[in-house]
C-alpha cells in the first residue's frame, strides 16, 4: 500500500474509533454500496485490533450488519447475497430486513427511507447503537435539500456525527470524509461494492444534486462540501443552544405524561412558542413540521374552543387538544372489541394486550426501579381474574373517593383523554371492577392487612401503545369529591 493511501486508511479508522468508542454494540445499515463497503470494513479492522498501528482497535467491540431489502431493483437478490458474503469474510453477523414499499405523496424516496429507517429500527437489540455510512457529499445534498424546503435552522442543521434515536443513539462515522476520499480508501484495501443503478436517475431529488447540482459546484469552489458541513454545523451548534435556553421552559410547560400545557404559550412572543413546539414534537417522535404546518397546529388546535375535537395529522400522528394540552396521538387508535374478556390465569405471569397495546406482568413484590401502573391486592380463592376494555356499568367507588361516580364521570374528573379511554386495560375479579390500569384502584381491589399485594406492570409493544399507556400509576384516583370536570 502507498504511504499516501496508507495515511488515508489509518487516518479514516481512526476517525472511526473515535466515533464508536464511547460504544460497545455497534448495529451497522450496510447496504453493500461504496459507502457502508468502506465502514463495515473500516470496523471489522478495529475490533479485531489490528485497524491501526501498534494493534490499537476498540476493545470487546461486538458488531452486525442488516441489508434492508427494498425489493425495487430486480438486483434487490443479488445486492442481499453480496452483502452477505461480505460480512462473512470479516466474520460479522448478518440479517436481511424485508421492507414493502407503499408510495406516499411525498415520493418513492421518502417512502422507501421511512421504510428503511423502521426496518432498522425493529432490527436494534440490547443496547446497541445504529450507524450509518452517510459521508461530507451527502451531509451537502442534505443541506441543499433543506434550502429547497425552505427549512429553518433546525433542517439546514443537516445530519449530526451521533444523535439521539428512538432511545438509542444513531451515529455516523465518516461525515468528515468526502465520496472521493471513500473511493481511495476503497481501492487502497482492494475493496468491492455495489453501484445501484437507480443512483443514476435524475427524476430522484438527490440523484439531481449529485449529478446535476453539486459537480458544477465543486468544479467552481473545489472546498464546497466541506464549506456546506461547516455551515450545517454552525446551525446545528445554534439548535444545541436555542436546546440549552428553553430546556428550562420546556420543564416547565411538558407535563409528566408527555402533554404539552397551553397556558404558557399563549403568553410568548411567536418565534419563542414556535421553537418550544418544534421541540415538544421532537420529543414525541414527530417528523419536524414545515412552517405552515406549525400555523395551522396553533390557530386550529391549540387556539381551537376548550371542548372542541381539534386536531391535526403529521404523519402517522395526530396532534389533538384535550383540555388545556396538546396531545400526539397515533393516527390509528387500537382497535378493540369492547365486548371481549380477556382471562389471566393465576399460573401466568403475563398478558398480551390486543391491538398492540403490549404485555401486562404481575409480581407479588417490587420488580426493581420500574414504576407499577397499579398496587392491587391478590385474587381470593375462586377469583376469576381477567382484563377488559370499554364501558362499566353502575357507580363505582375508587380509592381515595367518598362517593360512587360512572366510569364516564371518573374519566373526566381525572382528566383521561377520550383516545385513551377506551384502551386502558380493566383489571376485573370475577365481574367486578379491581383497577384502570394506571389510572385508579377501586375499593374492592385496595390492599389491606394481611393480604398479599399485586404489582402491576405494564410494557408496552410499539409506538402506538407508547401513547395508549399512561404514565405513572400506583394507587391513583386520590383527588377531592369537588373537582368535576366535562369533555
């Protein structure tokens, strides 16, 4: 190897190292292109200790790749098997995802990395961190693409080196590396990949940049790449302290289950509401609104009359007003027979809710630092025990509550949102009612001397549970007989 590519190489891995180190499960997107070739490369070197001089690496390193199998090119087989071969000649651990690709209005690009993005997702286990192979060229096709959408400085940010990602951490190694730069250390480790033949089509917004836009650029300004990064990072560097200024506002106006308390808001200035809105949705998983977006979210929802059903579809959410919050909801509520009984039996540990509301587990003491939804006391001898949804009939009396109400007046009094209220579990003994699930104990299911307690936990299966579940939870219902309350 030359000294010239043999300082390129040692230069990149330790780059790399850098980047991984703070990390010891490492999940790679590895596509087979130049790009994922030169990192999966680049990683399978330094956990192996010999990626740089003297044998340094990142020690007890474990790695994997997942090929996301788009099925859109009539290679899509062939691209799968390369991948493959290639992991098995580093010895990593290897798996296909297979994705559907189901075109949105916004494009066969945004639909296919939506799905791309979800299959990787799904493909995360334990504590492992996602990385992605995107290099100095594609951080400026993503700034020109945030300029052609009129973006603020959050979307001109581009892509960050290591950033928060569904609970993980999503890091990309190579941004300081150009394509060119790729290709020298590809051809130096005598290194094969994958050109995808769509990568050639200009009817594809990046494609365009890539081949129409961004040559003529560098031809003019040979450094505009790295000009393009440094002015992402500036943006990026003013979203981290806008991050810092209003983390105090933001404690102060997100409740404890998520919620967004209007009150504040009406009182500040436009550019301050619209940053702490941004960020709520950011917080909530929600795809960063356009401008017009943000306007119609405040005049039609938030500012909507206090009973009213207002909301507004992001995505696959739905932002709704209840009361004086906001509230991001999934698009599609569960879907659950209000009629059906779902029985539990006392040599089960655990219950799988429907509608991918996720698993209910019981335990007789404390499970660990995890919060219980509800302390009940044990089922008697002959106690039925089972989970059900919807309306209960009759008055019910709950745990710090002197007189009975319906289920309906509960929810309101304890200000249950009505999306929520027909997929909370029902925890019943028998026909009688024992708890809702992280909301309120009734008295007949209250511990009392000597008995046994039940604690319940509740773990939910997917993004849609995430906003069915309450949070928090115990005894609850402990409010006074004069709060009362309507939709």
């Amino acid at each position: 190897m030359k000294p010239d590519a043999e300082g390129l190489v040692q230069a990149l891995r330790r780059r790399v190292a850098g980047r991984v180190a703070p990390y010891r499960a490492l999940l790679l997107a590895f596509s087979g292109g130049l790009d994922s070739t030169v990192l999966l490369d680049a990683l399978a070197a330094l956990r192996d200790g010999d990626g740089l001089p003297g044998g340094e690496g990142v020690p007890a390193l474990t790695l994997r790749a997942v090929h996301v199998h788009h099925a859109l090119s009539r290679h899509a087989d062939a691209w799968a098997a390369h991948c493959a071969q290639a992991c098995r000649q580093r010895d990593v651990a290897f798996s296909v995802g297979h994705v559907v690709i189901n075109e949105t209005p916004e494009g066969i690009e945004a639909a296919a990395r939506d799905a791309r993005y979800r299959s990787l997702t799904a493909a995360l286990a334990g504590d492992e961190v996602l990385l992605t192979a995107q290099h100095q060229d594609d951080q400026a096709e993503t700034l020109l693409l945030a300029l052609k959408r009129g973006s603020g400085p959050a979307g001109l940010a581009a892509m960050a080196a290591d950033a928060p990602y569904q609970g993980r951490r999503l890091v990309r190694p190579l941004l300081d590396f150009s394509r060119a730069e790729l290709e020298a250390y590809a051809q130096a480790r005598g290194l094969r990949w994958i050109e995808d033949d769509s990568n050639s089509d200009p009817r594809f917004d990046r494609n365009f940049l890539r081949l129409r836009i961004l040559p003529p650029l560098r031809q003019r300004w040979p450094h505009f790449a790295d000009a393009a990064a440094r002015s992402a990072q500036l943006c990026a560097e003013q979203e981290q302290l806008l991050d810092e200024l209003l983390a105090d506002t933001l404690a102060d106006v997100i409740a404890p289950d998520g919620s967004l308390r209007l009150t504040a808001l009406t009182t500040m200035s436009e550019g301050k509401r619209a940053a702490v809105l941004r960020r709520w949705l950011a917080s909530r998983g929600v795809r960063m609104p356009a401008r017009a977006q943000l306007a119609r979210l405040w005049q039609e929802v938030a500012l909507s009359r206090r009973d009213a059903v207002a909301q507004l579809q992001l995505d696959d959410w739905l932002v709704r007003r209840f009361r004086d919050s906001l509230y991001v909801v999934p698009r599609l509520a569960p879907l659950i027979d209000p009629e059906a009984v779902f029985h539990w039996p006392l040599e089960n540990e655990r219950l799988m809710l429907p509608a991918r509301l996720g698993t209910l587990l019981r335990r007789p003491v404390e499970n660990g630092s995890a919060a219980p939804v509800a302390v009940v006391r044990a089922p008697l001898s002959g106690e039925r025990v089972s989970v059900r949804f919807g309306a209960v009939a009759g008055l019910l009396y709950i745990v710090g509550r002197r007189r009975g109400r319906t289920l309906k007046k509960i929810w309101q009094e304890l200000d249950i949102p009505p999306w929520r209220r027909g997929s909370t579990p029902l925890l019943f003994y028998n026909d009688q009612l024992i708890a809702a699930l992280g909301v309120f104990v009734t008295w007949e299911g209250k511990v009392h001397e000597p008995q046994t307690p039940w604690r319940l936990f509740w773990q939910p299966g997917s993004d849609d549970a995430m906003a069915a579940a309450p949070k928090g939870g115990g005894q609850g219902g402990v409010l006074s007989d004069e709060k009362s309350g309507s939709d």
